[in-house]
C-alpha cells in the first residue's frame, strides 16, 4: 500500500489578507485586498463582478474607513488571537502552517526607507509562537497584500519600478525572519494575474497609459517573474539551508470530447496554465507562448540582464493550489463553470460545490504526476479544501462529514501518485480555520476544521468550535496518512 514519505509536512494553509484584521492597526497601510468588498446581491458564481475596480473606486475605498461592507478589514482577529488558534493548530499535530507576510505591515505604503517596527515585530512573534509549538511556517512573501498606495501610483507592476520596492520588501524579511523560517514562497497564484489583475498585481484598466490593458497585465507579469528570481537569489544568499518555491493555480482541463477541435482546445488551455510555472521551474519563457503572445501583438518587456536573472534563479520546488478540473470545447454553446476565478465547460460526470466548483479527486493524482514528470523537482500541495456552508448544531457541534470525505478522497489520490513515484514533500489544506473567502469576501464559505462564529457581515461572538473534521485531520496527521485507508 502507497504511503507517505517519513518527515511529510502536514499542515494548513492561510494567508494574513483574510485572517488578520487590523487592517489600519500598529501603522499598517492599505493593501489592495483592504479595499475588496462584499457583494450580497451578485451571484456568488459571478467572479468578475466582486473584482471590478477604478482608479476612482480604489481612491474611494481607501478614503472609506468603514469595515461593514470590507470583510478582509476584520478577518478572523488573527492579528490578536493567533496564539489561541496556533494552539489548536499543534493539537492538530500540523507540522507547518503556510502564512503569508502582509506587505504594508512593513512598509505601509511600499516607499518607506524604514520598515515599520511594529509590523516587524509582529511576525517575529507570530513566527516564535510557531516555532514554540513545533509548527515551521512556510512563507509566502505577496499574497495579495501589494501596497494600494502602489496600484495608484504605478498602476501597480505595470510599472518596473516596483521590482526594487519588493526587492527591499523580500530584503527585510530574509534578514528579519531568516533563522526561523526555512520554507518560502514568492508570489501567490502568479498565474492570476490575468484573471483578476487588481488583486493580483494592483493593475487597474483606466490607469494604464498608452498601452492596452493586456499589455499592461504582461508587463505587470513579467516584471514579478524578474522579482521572483531576484528574491530566489536573495533567499539562497540570506538564509541558510532554506528553500523557495513558485506557486501554481493548478487547472487541470480535459477535453469534453475526443473532437479533435475539443483536444485541440484543450492543450493549449493546459499548456497556457503550466506556462507560469515553467518561467519559474526552467528560467525561461517557452518558445510556443512567446510566439502565440506575439502573434496576440504582445511584447515582453526584456530589458538588461532579465533572461540572465530569470535563468539563473530557478525556483527550488513547485508548489500548487487545487481544488478542480474543468473541461474545454470549441463549442461556445456549452454550459460553463465557475471554480476558483475561471471559467470552463462543465463536466457531465463530476459533482459541483454550492460554488459550482466542480469535485475531482482523480484530477489530483493527474496534475501530480503530469508535474513531477515536467519538472522532477520537488511539490508541495499548498492549497486544497472545499468551501460550502456548515450548519452549528444547538449543542454547537458542527457535523461536516462533506468535508472529510472531500478531503479522504484527495489524500488517497495523492498517496497514489507517490507510489507512482511522485516526490511530494507536503501537503497544506486551505482554511484550517474558517477564514474570508478570496472571491467573494464571504466568510460563509467555509473551509475550516475550526468554525469561527461570524458571519458575512462581522457579526458573531468570534468564538472558535473544532468541526468533527478537526479529529479526522488529527487523526490523519498523527499516522502519517495510513488512517485514511481504514
């Protein structure tokens, strides 16, 4: 029977946008996730229509003060509370928590000289607390935490000028945290710039000056690929014995029928998706993609010595989200999907979340080895988890059998893959706690083990309950993974 490795890192992955709050406490600044809001009267499967900004209303939102209608505003009270839910994290028996360095806690406006000394110390003890429960943090340095002050002034990393101001962001960090964190990330979902380039990269359509808007997301791509590597240089050279990663939105697609035209479709849906990683896994741009950019009239804006920083600074690992597959057709007719901000056909033969996230436990397995057999560098499952409503019980138990079957069937998939000869090195569930929903800015989206009682609109005592999942997890952790055959 397959099994997973000894020294497996078992975890859970959140990042600080959606669990700290404080969003304007001990001198942080706005990022460009303070200013998404909730929605509740646009379709939850509407993606587009939560992710619509200006450069009016991103002015507006930061002059709003308000936090009603801004869930990532008050989080979860991460901020105040970690030690409690750290706790609860090592009764779990996690090995690492995936987190995520929120930039304008360091530098609040990301042109300071001088970090902010309370957001320095702030991560200095969250990752002691840590530390203190045998839980390694694994890093991410940009989850969606960029400096609005830079959207404005820049249009974000359209704007080349912002490599140098992440550069001293990375900088700080390496020399502040290095001796305590041993895993890092770059750039969250790099790949989703092009899905929502305001969350992503702080691009806004009507501040991107003589060039097209597809232009300016390219640039604004290009130029965190060069920053990519410029920290994976900076990380080797800081930081002993660590490792950095890239990460990928992993989007698996299958053809909707053998149509050739439907396979034809197809590949160039899955090569497009794993071009990301391979800028970061190989150090260089794929032929196919430069040409099919420049036959879309697109250029990459090369200058100096990126092909070199770029080939030089291959990332140490893969790392991925996961949480559906989708299928494409050339035939415009067919019902699409929403699963995690994109769109495909729907597949007749997989059941869909209250989201219309479609479930693929199988896809795992493909993606896994389809990637180490690209690759053959290590992986890391950094994001996987079901998102739907939970239902407290009057005895405030939390019964949520869904969610252990959605994840049981997942694990099992991955342990397959290993005895396939996949080196997977780990694996961090999203939302180990309930947490605010990327999308849609809803917290009544759960993912958690651990139930937080608030709702969409803040309101709620914030107490924490552990979900019958909570155990399960516990159990999973503590065998290694040979729980979940029984």
């Amino acid at each position: 029977m397959s099994k997973f490795p000894d020294g497996f890192y078992w975890g859970g992955a959140i990042a600080a946008n959606q669990v700290e709050g404080s969003w304007n406490i001990d001198g942080k600044g706005a990022s460009v996730s303070d200013l998404m809001t909730f929605k509740p009267n646009i379709d939850v499967k509407n993606f587009a229509s939560h992710h619509q900004f200006t450069t009016e209303s991103v002015r507006d939102a930061i002059n709003d003060k308000s936090v009603e209608f801004y869930p990532k505003r008050r989080g979860i009270d991460f901020y105040t509370k970690y030690k409690g839910d750290i706790s609860l994290f090592a009764e779990m028996g996690f090995k690492v928590l995936r987190v995520s360095i929120a930039w304008t806690r360091i530098f609040p406006t990301g042109e300071e000289l001088v970090p902010n000394e309370a957001g320095i110390k702030f991560y200095h003890d969250l990752f002691d607390e840590l530390i203190n429960n045998d839980i390694m943090p694994l890093v991410t340095l940009h989850h969606y935490e960029m400096p609005a002050a830079l959207s404005l002034k820049y249009n974000g990393w359209q704007n080349r000028n912002v490599i140098s101001l992440f550069t001293r962001f990375c900088e700080t960090c390496f020399s502040e945290y290095g001796e305590k964190v041993k895993l890092w990330l770059t750039f969250n979902e790099i790949d989703s710039i092009i899905r929502h380039p305001f969350t992503t990269a702080g691009v806004l359509e009507d501040n991107c000056g003589n060039i097209s808007f597809e232009q300016a997301c390219y640039n604004a791509l290009h130029h965190q690929f060069v920053a990519s590597a410029i920290a994976t240089r900076l990380c080797h050279e800081m930081c002993a014995d660590a490792r950095i990663g890239c990460m990928l939105t992993k989007t698996m697609t299958y053809p909707y029928s053998s149509r050739p035209e439907d396979v034809a479709a197809t590949q160039v849906k899955n090569l497009t998706n794993m071009f990301y990683s391979d800028v970061q896994m190989f150090g260089r741009y794929p032929d196919m993609m430069i040409k099919m950019l420049d036959n879309k009239g697109i250029k990459i804006p090369f200058i100096g010595d990126d092909e070199q920083i770029l080939a030089s600074n291959p990332a140490d690992f893969l790392s991925f989200s996961y949480y559906m597959t989708r299928c494409e057709s050339d035939d415009p007719t067919l019902e699409r999907t929403p699963g995690n901000t994109t769109l495909g056909v729907k597949n007749p033969h997989l059941k869909s979340s209250e989201w219309g996230w479609q479930i693929d436990p199988i896809g795992l397995r493909v993606a896994l080895i389809e990637l180490y057999d690209r690759y053959r560098k290590p992986l890391f499952i950094v994001e996987n988890g079901l998102g739907t409503r939970d239902s407290v019980e009057p005895d405030g138990s939390i019964h949520d059998s869904y969610r252990v079957d959605y994840l049981r069937a997942h694990l099992k998939e991955a342990k397959k893959a290993i005895e396939q000869g996949v080196n997977l090195i780990g694996y961090t569930c999203w939302g180990p706690i309930d947490l605010i929903s990327a999308a849609n800015s809803q917290i009544t989206k759960r993912y958690g083990f651990i139930h937080v009682d608030l709702d969409d609109m803040g309101k709620g005592s914030g107490i924490r309950r552990k979900k019958d999942s909570f155990n399960w997890y516990k159990e999973v952790i503590r065998t290694n993974g040979e729980s979940l055959d029984h």
